[in-house]
C-alpha cells in the first residue's frame, strides 16, 4: 500500500505527508497546553512549525535535484517518520533550528560534487 502511494511523486504525496508532519506536530505540543496561553509561545512554535516544513522539503529538493533516489517521496516519508520516532526533537527548539541549517549546508556540499562554478559555490 505504501509502495503504491508513495512510489510517484505526486501533489497528493506532498499534502499527505505535510498533513502529517501538522498533524503530529500538533499531537506532540497538545501534550502540554501552557504555550496556549501566551501569543508570544504560540508564534514560536508556529515559526517552529514552518522551520519543520522548510527542512521537510529542503530534504525532498535535496533528493531530486541532486538525484539521490527516483522520482519518488520515500525520502520526505523517512524524515518523517524520523521525526516521529524521536519525537523529544520536536520538543526541542535548537534541535529543530539545528536540523534546518545542516540541511542547507548538506545541501551546498552535496551541489559541490557536481564541480560546475565551485568557487561561486562555495
């Protein structure tokens, strides 16, 4: 089953898996219910929320532009699911800010190996 939904990278695909990445985002946070009574919490942990997002997809652009798999949305699944698995990240702020910026740098050491412009690159 997942095999056929997630073998071709489709729209479909990408709402899925961001529908998932709120939904247990929101489950994780629901645990404790005090950041619910400040604005100024409530909007870091949507701006967390959207840093999630952002390094979601960074993985999925890493993946294809670079061509690390097919075309497909198994990589976008594994973060995911990695997530979830160790959810105290998503409790944890400098993790998840962390995870975003060795993303991009990731991303400009994966885009060296293609050694087209390497200085610009650099």
């Amino acid at each position: 089953m997942l095999a056929s939904i997630f073998s071709k990278s489709r729209p479909i695909n990408y709402v899925l898996i961001g529908v998932a990445l709120v939904l247990f985002y929101a489950l994780y946070l629901l645990k404790d219910t005090a950041w619910l009574n400040s604005p100024i919490l409530m909007a870091e942990k949507a701006g967390l929320m959207g840093l999630l997002g952002c390094s979601l997809f960074l993985t999925g652009f890493i993946t294809l532009r670079n061509t690390l798999t097919r075309t497909n949305t198994y990589a976008l699944l594994l973060f995911l699911l990695f997530l979830v698995l160790f959810h105290t990240t998503l409790g944890n702020n400098n993790v998840i800010i962390a995870n975003f910026f060795l993303l991009l740098a990731l991303r400009r050491l994966i885009s060296l190996q293609s050694l087209i412009t390497p200085k610009e690159k650099i």
